[in-house]
C-alpha cells in the first residue's frame, strides 16, 4: 500500500504507458466525463460521479469488421447478380477474420467498482462457450485500476444490485482518496510491480454513499410481466440512448456491406442494436416479435434481472444509473422493478 500525491498517480498512467498499455481514462470535456485514451495523464479527471460512455466501448466497439469475403456478385445489364453459397457443392467465398485488438494492451485507470463489474458481466456472457474471439482479443492482458467511490448521485444504485464490489481477480490497483492524496493498493502482481511493492494485498471493503436506496425484485419474471409500464413510458422517444450508455448492454446486428462499384468485396460488419429499436425484434416475412415501447421495455428488464441471473448467475444491470441520467426523460426503471426503501 502507497500513500500517493495527484503527480504520482499521473506517473503511474506514464508508467502505464511506457509498458506498452493503451491506457483509458475518465476525463473532461465540455462539462462530460468521459472514458478516452489518455495520450496526456494530466487530462486524467479524478473527480466524476459518471461517464457518457463505458469500457465496453473499448472492449466490444459500436462497429467492428469481422471479416471480408469474395462473393460471386456481378453487375450485370440487368442489375445485381448474387450467387449465395449452397448447401451442395464448394462454398464459392473466402474468409479471412480479422481481429482488432487495440494498438497495445488496454489499461482502464481510474474506473469505478460499477464499471468493473461491467467487464465481470460481459465476460460471462462473451468468454463463456462459444467464445467470441474478437472481444477475447481486446480482453487479453487487460489492466485495471479501480477508484472507489465516495457518494453517488440520485441515480446510482450499486449497493442495490452488488454493483459496489470489487470481485478478487478483478483489479490490478485500488485507489482510493485520502484528502488532497490517494491510498494505492496493489491488487495482483503486474499491479505490485507498478508500485514497486512485493505481493498482493486484501484491502478492507469500502462502499460509497448513496443518496437513494432501492430494494429490487430483481428475480421474478413474472412480476415484470405482469405490470404495466405505459404511464411510466409515457414520455419515452425511443432514442435509445438507455441502451447505447448502459455499460452491460451488448446487442448486436450482423450486416454484409458492399459497394455497387466494387460488388465482389464484402465485409461482414458487427454493429451495435439496441432492443428499444423495433427492428430489433423483426425477423424476415415482416414478423416482428416486440411490437410496442412497452413490450421492449419489459423485455429489457427481463434481460438485465431474471434472465441474466437465470444464465449467468449475475444480474445484468451493475446500479450505474447512466440509462436514468442520460434519458432525455429521465425515465427511471427502479420504481418498477422494486422500491425506494430510503
Ligand atoms: S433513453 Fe429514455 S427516452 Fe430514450 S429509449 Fe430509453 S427510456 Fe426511452
Ligand atoms: S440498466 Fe441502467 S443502471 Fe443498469 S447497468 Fe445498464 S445503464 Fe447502468
């Protein structure tokens, strides 16, 4: 454990980099915090409650190419001519996968225990079989500093759901502030080693104040279900912003792009969907399984609390509040899957 002044938690993001990690960090920018690399430790913002966006835009990025292939298609006088590769018969493209993985091993300094247990829950979900490689990719050899927090906003509800908690294997540093300095604790060895201390250390448990707490029903299905959320959706545009902020959200859209110029190039792209679109749930013949605002929305709360339970063993919601606090309409889903107890 080190006692550390602000200019030595900035040689530490040096350090950091000097490693070869790209380091990712919280900083401010027109009055929004966000996650960026830091190219320059002394944008590194200390003093935030949230960011706009989250580690999984580093480990799972909005569009990703997965790979490109040679089709058959032709233009022809009479338009586009595409053969799809059969059952029968050689499969008539070539596939190459191509990963991204970031220019060095990523680094997240500076992020709180909500956000941590973020990675926990898409690890589970992209690192459990069958495991998608492209995230593996990003994921290897990640480090990560955690900074405790002191007090959430109005929106925050980590104690809620066992969002405040850092799980063992999970941290390779701890700050916490102490005044005007910082405690730093090493948490595995890569973390020691930047410290230039020996082992790894147990820290006494730390968990921030709320200014509001919730009781959630957060394992019954059939509850949710049987509500009805049309006044509490009342004002809701459909911009999907709850999904595109929430740091656990990972739905995705699998598109093959190509120019008419140049037909016989394609790349398979990943892009990232949110359940809130209509198109979401639309399938080919025009059928579409989540018809109305109310429906996407229970289905929502279904994925994030009893279905993630059910299959992972952890809830898929960490207690950030980003998706109350960056809805237009401030809609706030604690009310309907629990109550406010203080
Ligand atoms: S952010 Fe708010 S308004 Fe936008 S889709 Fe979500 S609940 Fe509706
Ligand atoms: S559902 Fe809302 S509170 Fe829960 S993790 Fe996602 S953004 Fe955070």
């Amino acid at each position: 454990m080190a006692k550390l002044s602000w200019h030595e938690i900035l040689d530490l993001v040096q350090d950091l980099r000097k490693r070869g990690f790209e380091v990712v960090g919280p900083s401010s920018e027109g009055g929004v915090v966000k996650l960026v690399p830091l190219e320059d430790a002394t944008k590194l913002e200390i003093n935030y409650v949230r960011t706009l966006n989250s580690p999984k835009d580093f480990l799972l990025p909005n569009k990703e190419r997965l790979f490109r292939y040679k089709s058959t298609a032709t233009i022809t006088s009479y338009g586009l001519k595409i053969r799809f590769p059969t059952v029968e018969g050689p499969c008539p493209i070539t596939i190459v996968p191509e990963y991204s993985p970031p220019r060095g091993r990523l680094a997240f300094f500076g992020i709180h225990p909500c956000m941590v247990n973020s990675i926990r829950y898409l690890d589970k979900v992209m690192l459990s079989d069958p495991v998608d490689p492209y995230y593996r990719a990003r994921r290897e050899g990640l480090f990560i500093a955690v900074l405790e927090c002191e007090e959430g906003d109005e929106y925050c509800f980590c104690k809620s759901v066992d969002g405040d908690k850092v799980p063992k294997g999970y941290a390779d540093l701890s700050i916490r502030k102490d005044g005007d300095s910082f405690i730093v604790s090493a948490r595995s060895p890569i973390g020691g080693n930047l410290l230039t201390e020996e082992g790894v250390e147990e820290i006494e448990e730390f968990s921030p104040k709320m200014k509001e707490e919730y009781i959630l029903d957060t394992a019954n299905e059939k509850s949710i279900e049987s509500k009805d959320p049309a006044d509490l959706l009342e004002s809701c545009t459909l911009c999907s912003s709850c999904t595109v902020v929430c740091p656990t959200c990972y739905c995705s859209d699998i598109q093959d792009r190509f120019s008419l110029m140049d037909p016989g190039n394609v790349e398979r792209v990943r892009i990232r969907m949110s359940c809130q679109r209509r198109g979401y749930s639309s399938i080919a013949g025009g059928v579409t399984f989540l018809k109305t605002k109310n429906e996407r929305f229970k289905w929502r709360m279904k994925h994030k609390f009893p279905f993630s339970e059910k299959m992972y063993n952890m809830l898929g919601c960490v207690g950030c509040g980003n998706c109350i606090a960056f809805c237009p309409s401030r809609i706030d889903f604690r009310g309907f899957v629990g109550r406010r107890v203080a």
